[in-house]
C-alpha cells in the first residue's frame, strides 16, 4: 500500500519582483515551453487539507483572469477542490485558506480506486470547468470517487463564482454506477445547437450530443472502451483520456490528451489532436510525439513519480496556457504562441520541449 505522506518539496527557482511576459523567436515548432518557476501551487503546510498534495488544476478564463479549481489532499487523506487566481496566467495572485468545493463521501476509505486515483479517501478529483456560449453559468465535471470511479457534473453561476458565493449545485453522476470512469470533458461551446461531451479516446473519440446538461434520475452516459484499444507502433499506444476541455481555435478543437508508451512503462505523457469543428469526433491531426514529458524534478519527486497530467488550458493574449499536474503533488504551467502551435501542429511537427523563464526588465 503507498503510504499517505506529504510529497517531498522539489527545487524551484525564486520569484523576481517585477513580471514580464515570456519572449519568443518567431519560429514554427510544436514546443511547449515549461515555465521557468515550476510549480506555481505547492502544497500549504499551513492549511491541513492542502497540506499533502494540490494537483490537476481545472481553469477557466473570466474577466481576463485565469481562475483555478484545484485538487487538494491533506491531513484526513480526503480529495477537495481548493481555488486560486492568476492575473498573468504563471504567478498566484490571490489563492483562498479553505476549499470551495467538497463531494459528500459516506465514509473515507483506502480502496484500489483511491489508491490508483492520487492516494486519497475519495471525494472530489480531478476538475474540469467550462463557460458554454458565454452563459452565465459554470459547469464542472470531475471524478466522484466514493466506493468507486465514476464521473459527476455540477454547475455554479458565473456571478457566484466570481463573487467567491460557492452555491453549488447539488451534483449529478452523469456516468453508470458500478462502472470505472474519468476524464470526460465538456466542450465549451454548442455543436450544431447541442451540448457536447467528450466521454472516450479509446480508440476513437466517442462524443454524446445533448439538448440539455440536467440528467434525469437514472439518466446515464454510456461510455466504454472497445476490448483491444490500444494504438500500435507509436507512442501514446496506451490512452488514458482526455485532458483539458477542448479549446476552440479557427483551427479546430485543441485536444490534450494523457497517454502511456508500453515502451517507457510508469510515466503519463500528454499529446495534443486538433479535431474538426463541426465533427469533433473527427482527428485532423496529432502530435506525432508527446508534447509534455516528466523530465523535471517537480515532475519526478512527489506523490507519484514520472506524471504530467493536463487538466485546464486557456488561450490567453494568443498565449496558448496549460495547466498540469506533477507527480501528482503540484501544478505547472507551459505556454506557447497559440498560432505557431497551431501551424506546427498541422505539419505534425516533431514537440521540441524546453524550459524557458521570465525576461526581468
């Protein structure tokens, strides 16, 4: 059994007092770039239930601020949502001492699920947060573990959220009880009229088209995997599911995805597809290679060693921003010129991945 502990603190570099943004060579290159002062949330010793981990960050951009729903373990080995805000997408502007988010578990318990899930007693995982067609409400998925893995749906209001009111509605599982299930993603836009759900990557991308985000008593996604999915000869031939919500780009949907290579067993890396706008089921290209690697110390020194793990992503200033977990104990952050990506992408480029740090002035 692994042991509940708090993760060692990794290296980082110190913060300078005055804050630019990253400069970059014009240039066509699928690169991520990680942001020189890696993690930019770390465990808070002095708050008991973030004290352990805070990972895998669900974000969203409003009143351009890039807002974060995080994943926080602490003391009780209980997995809450935790929230913090950034005015220029890398540094921590304001961050709150108590969670904003907690899923009713009825009794805290070290099962497999939990174990193979982050290492809590269950609760709330692994948040993805949307603004649809700009109504004025926020929607949420997240993975319920409560006994079991399964994939719950709540909203909350734009004016509450960013009034810090969190009314949330009472949460919905939106996948079938007694079935394994994570990572479904909203789109944050209606496709053809209707709300979009992203459920599966193994192997197609598998979508369920709704006219509406209220479920019935009894209502399900029915979500699976075909028997032999994974890909051959390359290197995502093991999917895990999809990352952040897609983002919308005149390109395409922008789809991060977490995936393991038989060939480098233990390690999550994240590749990108672009899919068609109008048939989001449909895989226009992908990254021939992954485009985020657990290479750094952060990365490798934590609850869960060799993990990057996306969860949120925003365009942001045509700063294209993902947000990820790290060895399942802090968040990252790397960034690139949306339009390059984009172009790189469509070439499928090879990723060329580098760390690149803030020009002082």
């Amino acid at each position: 059994m692994i042991n509940m502990k708090k993760a060692a603190k990794p290296k980082r570099v110190s913060r300078g007092r005055k804050r630019a943004a990253p400069k970059r060579k014009k240039k066509t290159s699928l690169e991520l770039a990680k942001f020189a002062e890696n993690p930019i949330i770390l465990p808070n010793q002095e708050n008991g239930w973030e004290a352990w981990q805070t990972f895998n960050p669900g974000v969203v951009l409003l009143d351009a601020q890039v807002h974060f729903l995080y994943r926080a373990i602490g003391k009780d080995g209980v997995s809450r949502l935790g929230y913090a805000a950034s005015r220029d997408g890398f540094h921590i502007d304001n961050r709150l001492p108590h969670p904003v988010y907690e899923h009713e578990i009825k009794k805290p318990s070290f099962t497999v699920f939990s174990c193979f899930s982050g290492g809590s007693l269950g609760g709330a995982e692994d948040p993805r947060i949307v603004q649809i067609n700009e109504e004025d409400v926020l929607y949420m998925t997240y993975t319920a573990c409560d006994n079991g893995l399964g994939v719950a749906l709540t909203s909350i209001t734009t004016k509450n959220f960013l009034d810090k009111k969190w009314a949330w509605k009472p949460p919905q599982l939106i996948s079938r009880p007694g079935e394994v299930h994570k990572n479904w993603v909203i789109f944050p836009e209606r496709i053809r009229g209707q709300y979009a759900i992203l459920h599966s990557i193994c192997p197609e991308i598998a979508i369920a088209f709704r006219d509406t985000l209220e479920f019935k008593e009894g209502e399900y996604i029915e979500s699976h995997h075909d028997g032999d999915f994974r890909r051959k000869n390359c290197w995502d031939n093991w999917p895990r599911g999809a990352g952040a919500p897609p983002v919308k780009t005149a390109a395409g949907w922008l789809l991060f995805y977490q995936a393991m290579d038989e060939n480098d067993p233990g390690k999550y890396k994240v590749g990108v597809m672009l899919l068609d706008l109008r048939d989001p089921a449909k895989i226009l290209h992908r990254s021939p290679e992954p485009v985020l690697e657990p290479e750094e110390d952060y990365e490798n020194n934590g609850f869960k060693a060799g993990v990057v793990y996306v969860t949120g992503a925003v365009v942001k200033n045509e700063e294209l921003l993902v947000y990820y977990g790290a060895a399942d104990s802090y968040i990252g952050v790397a960034h690139a010129d949306v339009g390059e990506f984009l172009r790189a992408l469509a070439k499928e480029a090879r990723p060329k991945l580098k760390v690149k740090s803030l020009k002082k002035k």
